[in-house]
C-alpha cells in the first residue's frame, strides 16, 4: 500500500491568535512570514557520583517561544493592533501554530498562552516593511487551574 503522508509545506501551515483561552474565537495571522518555534525544549541537570563513572541527565523544566515575521501594510489591520497592544499593554494572547486549519479535525500543533516580548521593525529600501515579533509563554489561570503548553489536536469536526 502507498504511503499517503503529506510534507507540510509552511505556506500551507497556519498561526492563529484568541483573546480568549475558555472560549477562543481564532483569528489566523495571514501576514505572517516565517513562523518559527525555536524554543521548545527542556533543561538537563547533569548528576555525577562517585557511584557510577556515567553523567546522568535528569530533566528539568520546559520552555516555548514563538516568533514570526508580518508583513507591515498601511490601514486598519486589526491582527497588528492587537499584537501591538501584547507588547504596549501586556495583553495575554492565546496562540495555535498548526499543521492546518483550526476546525479541520486531524489538524495538530501547540497552544499556549503568550504574550510580545519585542517586534523589531524591519524598513529596507527595497524589501517589504516586516515586524519581526517574539511571543513568550504568559502565565495564567484558567478557573484556578495553571495553563500550560499543550500539544493540541482537533477532534469531532
């Protein structure tokens, strides 16, 4: 039988962002350029005894990070002024980085709470005005209960 496993393509792929974490209602980020994760990973702690002539590893805690680069257009733009009032405000967002749209069940990626840490603004003479943001995981509560990072994968649509 042929194997039918699709290579994600990042123009296919989808970022999206909620005001909400109970009940968001998703907004993709179309202008987004370059989505990447360069930080999912965890600490080590390295144990060495005289018990044992190995290093062992142990973990720690775990961290995400998200940037993205977005392509700056004259006018209303409702996704830019609400990453604009993350970073000016501190306003927690609700990020999905997915493999696919949000309401297609099998669609997989991460969700977490995040907030702008910086935009640097990019104005070369020939190139296209782009804000290069960096989203950090924001710690909240969601009826008392600490939000976490989650592997996130749409079911029942």
């Amino acid at each position: 039988m042929a194997d039918t496993a699709v290579t994600a393509i990042g123009k296919n792929l989808k970022l999206y962002y909620s005001e909400d974490y109970g009940t968001p209602v998703w907004v993709e980020i179309e202008k987004a350029i370059n989505v990447n994760l360069p930080d999912i990973s965890k600490s080590i702690n390295k144990i060495m005894t005289r018990e044992s002539g190995w290093q062992f590893a142990v973990p720690g805690n775990k961290a995400i990070q998200l940037t993205f680069g977005y392509l700056y257009e004259k006018g209303t733009d409702t996704v830019l002024d609400d990453l604009y009032d993350s970073f000016l405000n501190d306003t927690v967002l609700t990020f999905a980085v997915m493999d696919g749209a949000i309401a297609t069940s099998g669609s997989v990626g991460w969700l977490f709470p995040g907030v702008v840490s910086a935009m640097p603004e990019t104005q070369e003479l020939e190139n296209n005005v782009t804000i290069e943001f960096t989203i950090e995981l924001a710690r909240i509560r969601e009826a008392g209960d600490l939000v976490e990072p989650e592997r996130y994968e749409v079911t029942g649509s």
